[in-house]
C-alpha cells in the first residue's frame, strides 16, 4: 500500500514520501537490519547517542537501536525483536505483518526496508562530509539534447524546448528529463537545474518522461539560456541523504560558529580524521606540550603557520593542499623594538579583533592558546633575515592596518585553473550558480561585500561603483566568451584596490588579503620577493614552500625534526609541513597551479613552473 501511495504521488514527492513512511515505520516499531547502514554511518556523537538517536561511540546502527528495541538484536528475527518490544506475539499493529507471513508471500521486506534505510550509496567523497556536493553532467541549449548514465537510471536523457513561450512576465520554456533502464526495484538519482537565476531540485524515482516549466525568465535570463544553457548536477545520493550528509558537514565547523573560544575533543577528532580521509594529512596527538618560545629569539618577517580544528582550516586544507590553514607574521615596531603579531584576520567567536591588525606578541599568544591554535614557528634564513627590509615592511603594515579581510581574495587565490582546484565532483560551474543564486540572501545577510561581485568587475575592466549582480556579471563574462572556470581562474593583481566603506563599522579602500598574501605583502615590500610575484594568488601552502627559511634544524629555538625548517611551539597536535623551504620566488609564480586532491600529484609535479 505504502509503495503504490508513492507511486501515484507526482514524481518530486516520492522520496519524501518514502521518508516520511520509513519514519513512521521505524516509530511504529518495524524491525530493519542495518549492518551495511551501520557500517556506513560511522560514530555519532556523545549527545546523540545518549538520547538513544544515535548508537554510542563504537556501536553499530543496529546494535544501538536494537538496545532501544527499535531494531532486533543480532542473531533474533524480525517478529521475535519486535515480540520482545511488545510484548509477545511477533505482531505489528495486531499482525500486520509478521516473519511467517514474509515469507508466505515471498516478499522480503527487510531487505528492502534496508535499501531505502541506507545512509550513503555510490558515494564520491571518503565520508559524509561534503558528499552532497553535486556532480556536473553537463549544459543543454535551447533544441539540444543530452544523454548520460545515472545509478539509478542508465538511460537518462534531458531536452530543452527551443520555441519559448511567451508571457506577460517573460519567456518560459519545458525541459523533459527522460528516464529508462532502471537498475534497481526501489532506486531515486537526484538532480539540481540551475542557471545563475534560479534552480530547480529534483529526485526522480519513477521511469518514462516527465516535464518541468522553466521561467518566466526576464530577458538577461533568456540570453544566459540560449549562450550557456540550463546546467544540470546530478547529487550523489538522495535528497534527503544528501540533507543528512550537509548536517556532518555543517558539525566540522561547529566551534567556529558560536560557543567557547576552545575547540572541543570531539570536534577537533572530527577534523583530523577528515583531513586524513580528505587530503592525507596527519595531526597525531603531541606527546608533549611545545616549549615556550622566547619572543627575544623572534625576528621582524619570521613566520608563523597555525591550524585550527575548526571546519574552516581543514577545508582550505583540502581545498589548496596546504597543510596550514591561517598564518601571520612578526614584525618589530621600529620605535622601540616592541613585537607584533601582524595578520588579515576576521572576527568570530574565538578572535576579537576583525580586519588587518597587529597585537603584541604575548597577547596573540594568549588568544592564540585559548583559541586552540596549533603553531609552528619560521624564521627567516641569515640571507633574507639581512636582506628584509624591516622598516620598509613596517611602512606597507601601517598603510594597511583596518582593511577589511580579503573575502574576494578567498576564491581567486586558490582557484587558478578552470577545472582542475576544485575537488570532485565541484565544479565552476556550480560554484557560479550558487553564488548566484544565493547572492539576495547573502546580502540581506552578511556585513561584508560580496566574494565574487568585486573581483569579478575587476577582471572585467568594470568600475567599483557599477551597481550590477552576479547573474548579470557572469553574463558580460559569456558575452566576452569567458566560461565561469575561465573567469575564476583570472589572476588576483596585488595593485588591485576595492572600495572601502564609511561609516561606524567602516574600514578603508584596500587590496584584497587573506592571512598569507598579507604576509606575503610583507615580505614582498621588505625586498624579499621580485615585483612580479603577486602575493595575491598565493595559499598558505605557497608561502610557506618559498625557499626563505633557516634549514639548520639545530639552531632553531625550539625542538624540531630533523631536516625541519620550523618547530612547534603551540597546540595539542602535530602540524608537518612537506616541502616547505623548497621553491625560490619568480615572477607570475603560482598564478596557474592546479590542486587536485587528495594526494595533490599535479601541485607538486608542477611547482617549480606555475
């Protein structure tokens, strides 16, 4: 009866029909083995698990709820579980259903129970985090057609009607999505449409064609259309699985949103085991607590690298290869010798201070320690500690100091390429259609300019105080014959100046910097780069492969590998840095690298060139 509810529902109702009677099932007590769903699924947090709504560390699904007696226990049949729950009598809802009568029928509906119950299938990523992030199948034109192979439906085909229909609030066109060649009984393939002006999500689970209302569509819209078409991701899984996969990835970033300075147990081994799963990067536990260092022995243009447990760290990470996720750089006020701790930073729930700053090192330190930093400290080799110019990069600090943090920098500097940073199944594509389509909500929302609207007019030769939205910005780029990977992959120039903002929360007009291309302004105004780098393409993982650091392990003032440009000295884990110390600066250096995760072989194979 369930199923052929389902079935008569229209299309984009299914699967949350067959949600919402799987929850009602498992709360009126029908029994489900899940091994596969607990193998799958992994540990659950503390809370949850205490609740009972999740199984405790180190349990299984199955086992967790069956000590609930939602599930049977191992070894005991579905009617028996349920018995023991109720009662007696091996019935559900007075015998409508019951093991016996499975199996008189024939029907296993366990097993099917525990198809539609399954956390993940065909999964892209290593574990849920960011496994909802949709694949892109391809763009179809007005009169076009295209053909692909889905998990659920191996013929699956999409037509655009090239004649729109006209109405008084635009054009509106039908796109048919065909579906054949079901590959299981109970199957859905998820899909987002999108264009930089709308988006349509849907899970189709029932065969033959079906037809959606695209529009009405304003004319800048209808032009977008007919040059790029309608873009079309297929999710890895269902839409509601792909809910649940956004929730794990929302709980890395838990201890950056609100709460306590500190990062948490918990969440800082949630972190490590996706930065392992993700980009093979390791941070076992330090076996003891790093040495105070001496702010004596620190230098104006010394480095210091840190990582944060705390969602955003790890996915500039994954992102960039780097095996840092926040930097800063010392320098000496020339007055009196006084250290500083200079970075581009952002207010939160764990930093104080927004924007280009300086604090005293002690002070840093302290933030630095309640924030749950992990540190290593780099200082400059005897060459370039002689050749840096410690009073010219106080100067360019000074001009600096209150610019707002680099947000436009975020994307630009690690995006270099049109396809080959982002890691699978991201695309530029999506990438564009999100920002825009998002962008009435992210205004309404955020303090801080948009991140591409700025950097996108500046690529195209456009002025500052071009009122213009993204939509319509990535429209002019296809007019020029850019594709969005081609526009993102544009180079960030360092003599770029976005406008700044008046008022009580204003900041001056600027450049825009993340934390290393701030640093890397340091050192360039200091005389330690050639003029032709920009600092503005840089990641973390750029600033600190440049060959500008003491390679004697031995003298440096805290313990460290051998071989080690840089030793420790703060937080609870390990931070390792392969290949620092490695590239000397040229000019254009790392504007066109590619970063493919997770091993990040064509980084490194072509670090001595891009």
């Amino acid at each position: 009866a369930t199923v052929a509810t389902v079935v008569a529902m229209p299309r984009r109702s299914a699967a949350r029909a067959l949600t919402l009677a799987l929850l009602v099932a498992v709360a009126g007590g029908i029994p489900l083995h899940s091994h596969d769903a607990a193998a799958a699924a992994g540990p659950a947090s503390p809370a949850a698990a205490s609740t009972g709504a999740f199984p405790a560390e180190g349990q299984s699904v199955a086992s967790g709820l069956a000590s609930k007696g939602a599930f049977p226990i191992e070894g005991q049949s579905a009617a028996s579980g349920l018995a023991a729950r109720r009662g007696g009598g091996g019935h559900v809802r007075g015998g409508a259903f019951t093991a016996a009568a499975a199996e008189r029928h024939g029907v296993d509906w366990l097993s099917i129970m525990e198809r539609l119950l399954k956390w993940r299938r065909n999964g892209i990523q290593p574990g849920p985090e960011f496994d909802f992030v949709p694949q892109l199948v391809g763009s179809i034109l007005p009169g076009a057609s295209l053909k692909w192979d889905a998990p659920c439906f191996s013929a699956t085909s999409a037509v655009v009607r090239d004649v729109p229909t006209q109405t008084k609030d635009g054009a509106v066109v039908t796109v048919t999505i065909e579906l054949q060649g079901r590959t299981e009984m109970i199957c859905e393939d998820a899909y987002l449409l999108a264009t930089p002006w709308r988006y349509l999500l849907l899970d189709e689970a029932i065969s033959g064609s079906h037809v959606e209302k695209w529009g009405p569509m304003t004319s800048d819209e209808h032009e977008d259309l007919l040059l790029a078409g309608i873009r079309i991701f297929r999710f890895p899984h269902s839409i509601a699985e792909s809910l649940v996969d956004m929730y794990d990835t929302a709980r890395l970033f838990a201890s950056g949103i609100s709460g306590p300075a500190a990062v948490s147990q918990d969440l800082a081994d949630r972190n490590r085991k996706f930065l392992q799963l993700y980009a093979n990067i390791d941070m076992p536990p330090l076996p003891a607590k790093p040495a105070t260092l001496d702010e004596a022995l620190v230098k104006s243009g010394d480095f210091f690298g840190i990582v944060r447990l705390d969602g955003l760290d790890p996915l500039i990470m994954w992102g960039t290869g780097s095996h840092l996720g926040h930097t800063a750089i010392a320098l000496r006020d020339p007055a009196d010798d006084a250290l500083y701790m200079c970075e581009s930073q952002s207010k939160s729930n764990y930093w104080p201070t927004d924007r280009i700053q300086c604090n005293h090192f002690a002070s840093w330190m302290a933030l630095a320690a309640a924030a749950d930093y992990n540190v290593v400290f780099m200082p400059l080799n005897p060459e370039a500690r002689a050749a840096f110019d410690a009073a010219a990069a106080w100067k360019e600090r000074t001009s600096l100091l209150g610019v707002l943090y680099g947000f436009p920098n975020m994307l630009f500097g690690w995006i270099d390429t049109p396809s080959s940073n982002f890691p699978h199944p991201l695309s530029a594509e999506l990438l564009a259609s999100a920002f825009a389509v998002a962008e009435p909500l992210y205004n309404h929302l955020s303090p801080v300019p948009s991140l591409l609207n700025g950097a996108i007019k500046k690529r195209l030769g456009l002025p500052d105080s071009l009122n213009a939205t993204t939509a319509s910005l990535l429209l002019l780029a296809e007019k020029r014959g850019l594709s969005a990977g081609q526009l993102l992959a544009l180079p960030e120039q360092d003599q770029w100046i976005y406008p700044g903002k008046e008022g009580k929360d204003g900041y001056p007009a600027g450049p825009s910097m993340v934390c290393n291309v701030f640093v890397c302004r340091m050192w360039k105004a200091g005389g330690l780069l050639p003029s032709g780098v920009n600092c503005a393409e840089f990641t973390p993982f750029d600033t600190y492969e440049l060959a500008l650091f003491n390679a004697d392990s031995t003298a440096l003032p805290c313990q460290a590998d051998a071989g080690a440009p840089y030793c420790q000295v703060l937080g609870s884990y390990k931070v390792s840095l392969p290949h620092a110390n490695t590239h000397k600066a040229f000019e254009g250096m790392r504007e066109a690298c590619p970063t493919s995760p997770p091993d990040y072989a064509d980084r490194l194979a072509a670090a001595a060139t891009c």
